[in-house]
C-alpha cells in the first residue's frame, strides 16, 4: 500500500515538473521568435548607410517589385487625344526654321492630351540623360542603397572634360551624394556624372533601368561629354518619365520633392523658360553638343495649371536658328494652355 502511494505521488510530481518545463519552452520560443523579428527590423536600417550599389541587392530589388507593377500603367492612359490645332501651330513656326528639325513632346495634366512633334524618333540625348540618371540616384536613396550625405571621393580616373568645374578640383577631394547630384543638374557637371553614375551602378545598371521605366529609345553608350551624340533619348522617353515622377510611380514623393527642387535649380535659362511667363515655373534639364540642343521639364503656370515637355532641335553647329525655334515653341504652347 505504501509503495501505490509513493509510485502516484512520483507521477504526479514528474507532470507538474513537465508542464513548467513545457511552459518555459513555449515562453522561450515566444522571446526567440520576437527576437528575429525585432533583429530582422533594425538592421536594414542600422546598415541602410553603409550598403553598396551592387545590382544584385536584394532589398533594392525587392523594394522596385511593386512600384514596377504600375510603371506603365498611367501613362497608358494618360495621352488620350492629341492636339491637332495646337500641333498645326508648331508645324507653321518650323517652316520658318528650314535649317533645324525640331522633334517635340508635350503633355498637359489637366486635360489629358499631348502633342506629338516627330517625339517616338531617337536623338542625341546631350546632357538630358541626367534626368534619368537623377531619377535612378533617388531610386537608390529609397532603397537605402545611397545616403544623401555619404562622403564619395572624386579620383583621377573619372575626371571628364566639358561642362562644370569638377574637373578643375583636386582629386581626392570628398562630396556629399547629393552635392554630386546637385552639381550634375544645376551646373550640368560631367564629372559629377560620372562619378555618379558609378556610385548608381555603372552604365549597364542604369540600361536596365531605362527599359523597366519604359524608356524604349534611351540608353547611355559612352561617357559625356558624348559629343558624337551615342547616349540617345527621344523627347517621348522623357516626357513620360517625368510624367512618372509627377505622379510618384518611381521615386518616394519625398525624393520626388527633392528631384524637382534641383531640377528647378538649373542655371541655363535660354530654352524652355524663354517661353514662359514671369510668375511660372520649369523645373527642367537642358542639353547642348553644338549640333543638339534639347531642354525637358516640367512646367507649373501661375494659375495652377501644369504641363510637361521635352523639346530637341538638330541644327547646324551652334546655330541659334536651333534656340530661337525651341522658345517660339515653348511661348505657343503656354499661350495655347493659357488660354483653352
């Protein structure tokens, strides 16, 4: 009789022991499993400032997945009807330029319509290929790719000539990210470019890139100044991909903020702007190779209306037949939204 009672009150101990021991496990699993959570939140971003460019980053390209979904989406259909009268304009102004061949793309948010002036054509992109370039810098700044304020080192190897004052610096001389991308539009520096462009991912990234936003003619081929014209564009390329940024399909509308605060900070006045009147604004990015000249930009009219263009003249070099047609243009078209 004792030893039933010793053997039952060993099995019940052994369960009560059991429970805790199955307790505590549940317990520890629970840590264990907030743990990895919490790990797997804070190192991205504790890292977020030291990460390369490489291609191959996984939550660069995880983050692209789903803005890719809708890259095409809108501007599908968004050009819905062109203007036929408005196009009649521009094509009685090009008569009076028979030395220049202007190729034209202009959209109007408001209305959802477009003018299509030879603008599907490729062309010399000159330096409008930095708008692209510019787009994919904050593309990288929302993965975390790139910090803004990151310290990049300028080297001897990525000294080009041309536009801008880089190249006169000494090398070993640090920037910020966004100083570079700055100097790259408002100063329309070279070597700002390409030292950007190699913080981006290089020149095979940046292709791909442009195919995934839909950008059918661009592409870049050789470092700028490219005046042979091999890094190639078309004024419709362009004019969508702004139409992107606008509607907030590529970039955080926090890095769009930023992309149109230095685009409207370009130096050169002399094209699109021209055209406008006093209280308007162009946020927008110039080109010139001497036998192309080209400006692209989004514009805001003082009554809240806004459109966006990308405009290409072929001339003779310098040529100021090619700078006079490109304001002509510019000054009917704001005249035309102006008034219908």
């Amino acid at each position: 009789m004792n030893n039933l009672k010793y053997r039952k009150l060993l099995t019940k101990i052994s369960f009560k022991e059991l429970s805790k021991i199955a307790i505590y496990a549940i317990r520890f699993s629970i840590i264990g499993v907030g743990i990895v959570i919490t790990t797997g939140v804070i190192l991205p971003v504790l890292n977020s400032k030291y990460r390369t460019s490489s291609y191959s980053t996984t939550y660069f390209n995880n983050n692209l997945l789903f803005r890719e979904k809708f890259l095409n989406s809108d501007t599908k259909k968004f050009a819905a009807r062109e203007l036929i009268n408005l196009k009649k304009q521009l094509e009685s102004i090009n008569t009076k330029y028979p030395n220049v061949e202007p190729k034209a793309w202009f959209l109007d948010l408001d209305s959802n319509t477009y003018v299509n002036f030879n603008g599907t054509k490729s062309i010399a992109a000159a330096s409008t290929i930095k708008i692209p370039i510019l787009v994919a810098f904050f593309e990288k700044v929302d993965a975390g790719d790139i910090s803004l304020d990151q310290m990049i080192t300028m080297d001897k190897e990525i000294i080009v000539g041309g536009s801008g004052n880089m190249q006169y610096m000494e090398t070993g001389k640090q920037f910020t990210a966004l100083e570079i991308a700055r100097k790259m539009i408002i100063i329309s520096d070279n070597t700002a470019t390409e030292l950007l462009i190699r913080q981006i991912g290089g020149k095979l990234f940046l292709n791909e890139r442009f195919k995934k936003w839909g950008m059918r003619q661009t592409v870049i081929n050789n470092s700028l100044p490219d005046l042979d014209g091999t890094n190639r564009t078309s004024p419709e390329d362009l004019a969508k991909l702004l139409l992107k940024i606008e509607k907030g399909n590529l970039i955080s509308l926090r890095s769009r903020d930023r992309f149109l605060n230095i685009m409207r900070e370009t130096k050169t006045k002399t094209l699109l702007p021209k055209g406008l009147e006093r209280n308007a604004s162009i946020a927008h990015k110039t080109g010139d190779i001497g036998t192309i000249i080209a400006d692209a930009g989004i514009i805001d009219m003082p009554t809240g209306r806004r459109y966006i263009g990308a405009i290409f003249v072929e001339r003779d070099y310098d040529d100021p037949a090619g700078r006079e047609l490109i304001q002509n243009f510019s000054k009917t078209i704001y005249q035309y939204f102006k008034y219908h």
